[in-house]
C-alpha cells in the first residue's frame, strides 16, 4: 500500500515489518562497534535522542555545527559498513516510491527513550537534494510533525507505527519535520538513509 502524505512523499504502511527483526540484528550489529551517543548541538546542549550512524558517511554534530564525517569522532574509526540488509530494504522501499536508482551512503540510525524528541527542522546537510531520504521506523509508536516547507503554522500530525517506511523526495524534500515526545516507557528507533556525499 503506498499512501502519498504530501507531493512526493510516499507512506509504506508497515513495509519493513517483515524484517524488522534482522534489521533491528543490524543495528544492534552496528552499534556494538560504534554506540549511541547524544550529540551535542552548537548551542552546547546534548539531543535526548541518541545517535549512530553506518555506511561511508555519517551525519555527526559538535560544539561547531553538523556534517558528514567518514569517521566516528568518539573513535576516529570509519563508521561501520552499510549493513547489506538495510541497503536492500532502502532501495526496494524508493523503488517502490518512484525513485528506482536510489543509493545510500549513509544510515543515521536514532534511538528514543521515553521523552525523548526531535524538534522541527530540514535536513540539508547532503550534498544532493534531488535524492530522496528513506526513513524506517521500528518499536514504540512515535507521533511524526510534518510542517512543510517554511516555518511557522501548526505541523500535521502523523502516528508512525513499527515497520512503517516513509521516503521523502521531491518538493517534500526539504520539508520541515521533528517527532513529539516519546510517552511511553518503549523504545523507538528510526533508520534514515541518505545520499549524503
Ligand atoms: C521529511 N528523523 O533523522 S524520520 C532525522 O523519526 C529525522 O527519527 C526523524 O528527522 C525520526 O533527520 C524523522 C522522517 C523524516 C526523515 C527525513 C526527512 C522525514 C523527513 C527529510 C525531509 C523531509
Ligand atoms: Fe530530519
């Protein structure tokens, strides 16, 4: 089932429920040799979500702004590889949104404990923005804003429930979007796979 959100973004209702399982083996895979971690933000606050990244880029945060790093900052080790499973699952969901040649560079991988957020803001840290971004949620519920293109009003409400895909491409692409507090004691991770580079 493919719902459209808005121009060019494309809803997968559940469609990584079926792996949700080795995929959940991959990030666990993952941050064995590269752990979460809260960033910090130039403002010099810590995010409440906790990050981690794979693939031969990775989205990091310092006391100086946010970038792409082939390394992890905390080990001065490249990030690990893009788990083949996760590049699998991240084409075949843009092949099914009408984006047939999407190739990954980089999973961030972000991890919600309860009151745990993100707030409104775009992601325009990659190079390319005609690619789209290819998000992946899985465990604890999560309630996603969507505020589109500028600033300001009230952003739409939508439930992300595990193994919803959501890819964001198009004019969506440099939407504003966050996710509400996280209310119950849960869990939630989300996969975003980006043409960084
Ligand atoms: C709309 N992550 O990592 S996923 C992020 O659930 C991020 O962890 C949220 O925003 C999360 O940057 C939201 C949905 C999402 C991801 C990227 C987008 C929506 C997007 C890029 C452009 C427009
Ligand atoms: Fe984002």
């Amino acid at each position: 089932m493919n719902l459209p959100i808005t121009e060019g973004a494309v809803l997968l209702p559940g469609f990584a429920a079926a792996m949700g399982a080795d995929v959940m083996a991959g990030v666990q895979a993952v941050i064995q040799q590269a752990p979460f971690r809260h960033m910090t933000v130039p403002g010099g606050h810590k995010m409440s979500v906790a990050m981690s990244n794979c693939g031969r880029a990775g989205w990091v945060s310092d006391g100086n702004g946010y970038r792409y790093d082939a390394r992890d900052p905390e080990t001065g080790r490249p990030w690990p590889p893009m788990q083949p499973c996760f590049f699998d699952l991240a084409r075949d969901a843009a092949a099914r949104a009408g984006y047939p040649d999407f190739t990954p560079d980089a999973c961030l991988i972000n991890c919600y404990a309860q009151g745990a957020r993100m707030s409104l803001h775009q992601d325009r840290d990659e190079q390319d923005f005609t690619a789209p971004i290819v998000s992946v949620s899985l465990g604890a519920a999560a309630i996603f804003l969507f505020g589109g293109l500028k600033r300001g009003g009230k952003p739409r409400r939508i439930r992300l429930e595990h193994g919803d895909v959501v890819v964001w491409g198009g004019p969506a692409r440099l939407a504003y979007h966050g996710i509400a507090p996280l209310r119950q004691g849960d869990t939630r991770y989300n996969l975003t796979f980006r043409k960084a580079l």
